[in-house]
C-alpha cells in the first residue's frame, strides 16, 4: 500500500541485534534458556531501561494525541473470552493454558480487552470507545519451529501495546484507517522505515474483513519483518461475544464493530531500533524521541 523512510546503507557489514545486545550486555538469551528454555531472554541495563521507554513512549502518545484511554489487563482470561475473539477453538494449540483454573495466558490484550465489553448493549453516546493497551503477550509459536529461533523476533512472552476499538458499523473502515496510522505514527516519530501492506482475503484469517499488516525494516534480514496487524473484524468478534449498541433508548440492539491492531510490539521494536541505529562500533544511538524517557542518554555504549 505505501512505503515510508528511507533504508539506511551500511558501509560496513550491519550485526544482527542479538549479536549487538549480547556484545553491549542488554540482552541475555543464554541466561534466559537456563531459567526457562529457548525464546526467552532477560533485559538488562539500558536494554530494560529501552524496553520500558518504548512502552511508555507509545501509551503516552497513543493516550495524549490519539485520544485512548489507557487499560491495563489481566493476563489470564477464560475459556469464554478466548471463544469471543476467535483465538478459540481454531487456535487453542498456540495458547498457554492453565489446566487447573481452565484459564489461558492471553497471546494478545486484544483478549481481554474486547471481552470488557461481552455481553454487553452500549448506548450510542459511547461510541466510539477506544482503548490503549499495554500487557505481555504469550505464545507457544507451535506452527513455527526453527523459525527466527535467534533474537527478540519470535519469544513465547513479549509485550506489547494494543489498541481496540468499538464501534458504529458505518464508522468502522474510516476508523481502520486512523487505527493504522496511529500504529504508523510510533515508527515515523522512531524514524524507523517501514511499509504498510493491504492484505489480500487468502491472508486474512477467519477472523477479520480487512487487515493491514505494517512491516519494519530489519538490516540482518535484509527485508520488512511484520511489527503491526491492524484489523476491522466488522460484526465478527462482537456476534462471538454479543457485544450491541442501541441508536435510540428502545431501539433494537445492533452488534457493534470491534478494531484493533498493535501500537507496536514492543521487543521487534528493540530490535529494529538496535539493527537500524547501530554504528560500526557496535554502540546504538538512541532515537531522539526516546532521550527523555532514557534519562537524556543520546547512546547505549
């Protein structure tokens, strides 16, 4: 659909960010296998203190000039709100689950968040309702095994801030639009390339009527790796979980649509900013509009 920034040319051969974190002491994978296992990792230093810039960066800018209200979720959910977004029954093999309490780990605040709303009839006043989201994530990756086994790309826990939106059917493809712009904001202001792809119905899921998939640029790769889904599932998720709105005080219920998308994930997040601010002797400079939240540092030396 459209591409923004300009690629840097490395003069040198650029690291991957696992290489560079692991030289600089950021990041611990190593560590992070022995306490867990594979796809984990430890952040550490001005690697943690990156990690927590980012999240507060994007909820301050998705809460102050985007106009969500800030939720913070719980990271469990049950079975019924797995069922009213769709990740259940079709994709209960990438999901943790919690045998004794019948409660999965959420692999998205989409989770939560949509499910505030179940069962609900809303008044037309509170439309639309949006949402900013931080929580970790967790994924048990089933169908991808020996892909992006290295780096910050594919963990079974990472986090990540969500945007969710409720609302009117007439309004939902124009809130598409913002809801992806807004995800596009947080890399334009990290001046990090990206692209934003219009994904074709084979690439949907059964899920969503349209999606947006907004692609990074990660120099290791050499290639746009996916850091953003923006979705409008119309009146699927709200049929699921019987989410309706009333335009009159007795008119009849009508589902609503529910949004939404990342603002971004936070760890492909690091990554690329590692991978695209890195300099030849291995140190990274840190995006300008991140100084304020890293205590003024300029670079992680």
């Amino acid at each position: 659909a459209r591409t923004w920034g300009e690629v840097k040319e490395f003069t040198y051969e650029p690291k991957p960010h696992w290489d560079l974190a692991t030289d600089l002491g950021i990041l611990d994978f190593e560590r992070a296998g022995k306490v867990t296992g594979s796809r984990f990792v430890f952040y550490k230093g001005a690697g943690a203190r990156l990690e927590r810039a980012l999240i507060s960066f994007m909820l301050d800018l998705h809460t102050d000039e985007h106009g969500y209200e800030e939720v913070l979720p719980p990271y469990m959910v049950n079975r019924a709100s797995m069922t009213g977004t769709g990740q259940l029954p079709k994709f209960e093999e990438d999901a943790f689950r919690i045998e004794s309490e019948d409660y999965f780990l959420i692999p998205t605040a989409e989770v939560p968040v949509t499910n505030m709303h179940r069962d609900e009839i809303l008044n037309k006043e509170q439309l639309p309702i949006r949402y900013a989201a931080f929580s970790s994530c967790f994924r048990s990756e089933a169908g991808s095994a020996g892909r992006d086994t290295r780096g910050l790309i594919r963990q079974h826990q990472f986090n990540k801030v969500e945007l969710v939106k409720f609302v009117k059917p007439e309004d939902s493809y124009e809130e598409l639009e913002k809801l992806t712009n807004d995800a596009e904001r947080v890399l334009q202001l990290l001046e990090l390339p990206y692209r934003v792809m219009s994904m074709c119905t084979g690439d949907l899921g059964f899920t969503a009527a349209k999606k947006y998939d907004i692609e990074v640029w990660i120099p290791s790769y050499g290639t746009y790796r996916e850091i953003s889904s923006c979705s409008n599932f119309e009146a699927f998720q709200a049929r699921r979980a019987n989410i309706r709105f009333r335009r009159e005080p007795n008119g009849k219920p009508e589902h609503v649509h529910t949004l939404n998308g990342s603002g971004l994930a936070i760890g492909r997040t690091v990554a690329a900013i590692l991978e695209n601010y890195q300099q030849e002797d291995g140190t990274i400079i840190i995006p300008e509009v991140l100084r304020p939240y890293m205590g003024g540092k300029t670079v992680i030396k």
